[in-house]
C-alpha cells in the first residue's frame, strides 16, 4: 500500500468514520540524542573496585593521622600532668625531710646535761651549716663553762611543730618546746614551754640548720652571729 505523507494542515479521512480531520502536527522536532564524548570509567580501564580500594586507603590514612594526633595530644597532657604530680611529691617529700632535721635538731638543742656536753656539742654541729655552725669553735668553751657552772639540765620535746615558709632550697620551722629544767639556781624542777624556730637549707640532699632563735622573734639572724643556744635561767 502507498504511503502519503502528512504534512501540517493535512486533511485526513478516517477509514471508520469517513469523517475527515485537520491534523496537526508540532513544529518542534525531538533531535537525536548527541553522541556520548566522555568515556566511562570501564573504557578509561580504571575497575569500581580499584575506586572503592583507593577511597578505604585513603580514609584509613585520613583516621591513622587524627588519631596518631590524639594519641599525641592524649601523651604530652598525661606527661605534663606526671611531671606537675612529680614535682608536687618531691615538694611534699623535701617539707616532710626539712620538718624531720628541724625537728630533730631543736630535740637536740633543747635536751642538756651539763656533765655530758661533749655529745651535745657534736649532734648540734653535725645538724647545722655555714656561718651558724662556724659560731659554736669560739664560743664552745664559754657556753660549756655557763653550763657546767649552773649544773644545767634540760629536758625537752617538741610538741608542736610546723612550717612557716619555704623556698626552692630554705624552711623555716616554727616550734613549741616543752621543757623541764633543773640548775643549782631552781629549788625544784621547773617546766616551761619554750616557742622557737630554725632556719633550714638544702645542702648536698640534707636539710641543714644555718639560723635559730626562740620566743616571738621572726628576724632571721644575721650571719656569723651566735644565736641564744642555752637559755641560762634567771639571767
């Protein structure tokens, strides 16, 4: 059978009907798709799973580096807080050792007997420094004479004690003696509570006193002058 061709505007009969139509027709023609330029990642010979492959690498290394970072941040804040508590133990550990020698020595300065100050006099070099302990030579012999002739006793414990200040390399201890004295000048044993303090500094790890005095003086004495080692009563 012929084919007609229909153009816009063409009257067209129906074979059922014999009625005749106008047919129209659009002006706008749908164009063949253009041919494809790009190539798909198959035919550039790059595999989806190469893809995925690369993409996992690259997020693994994308985690390794934030949490090496992590790890490296979580390091130095734990070493900066080991090094703060270290530090504060040595701190409390250099108190408790300086409390310990001041403690010890004015034990020691405050526990006299006249017929045995050989010993005394040993234990209070040992236990001091510089200038303070350079002062006992010169005037060993006359404090031993004061002693011997007032036939002085004392007993004495320290029944408080505390610091008062402190530096990276000195301490002073504060400290309340109780005391028992006895001398030719006392008819009887006499007890007195004595308040006093020492200076301590750090030499070769060993707290060492370099001052002392007693009673409400907080004046650190100077150096080379003797301290009041023995209070003679009545004088």
């Amino acid at each position: 059978m012929p084919t007609k061709n229909i153009t816009n505007g063409s009257i067209v009969k129906s074979r059922l009907t014999g009625d005749e139509d106008v047919v129209n027709i659009d002006d706008t023609v749908s164009e063949p798709e253009a041919p494809r330029t790009g190539k798909s990642w198959r035919e550039l010979g790059v595999r989806i799973p190469v893809l995925v492959v690369a993409a996992a690498v690259l997020l693994a290394l994308a985690l390794t580096s934030v949490l090496g970072y992590l790890y490296w941040s979580a390091s130095d804040r734990s070493s900066d807080l080991e090094g703060t508590v270290a530090a504060q133990r040595q701190t409390e550990q250099n108190r408790a050792a300086a409390l310990t020698a001041a403690t010890n020595f004015m034990t020691t300065a405050n526990n006299i007997d006249y017929q045995n100050l050989d010993p005394w006099f040993k234990q209070m070099t040992d236990g001091s420094t510089g200038a303070f302990r350079d002062s006992y030579e010169p005037v060993k012999s006359g404090i031993g004479e004061v002693i011997k002739a007032s036939q002085l006793r004392i007993a004495g414990t320290v029944s408080q004690a505390a610091i008062s200040s402190q530096t990276d390399n000195s301490v002073r201890v504060l400290a309340l003696v109780d005391q028992t004295i006895q001398s030719v000048k006392l008819t009887q044993p006499t007890q007195v509570a004595t308040a006093m303090y020492v200076d301590l500094m750090l030499e070769n790890g060993v707290w060492k006193v370099y001052g002392m005095n007693q009673g409400a003086d907080q004046t650190v004495p100077s150096a080379g002058a003797p301290a009041d080692l023995v209070p003679v009563p009545g004088e």
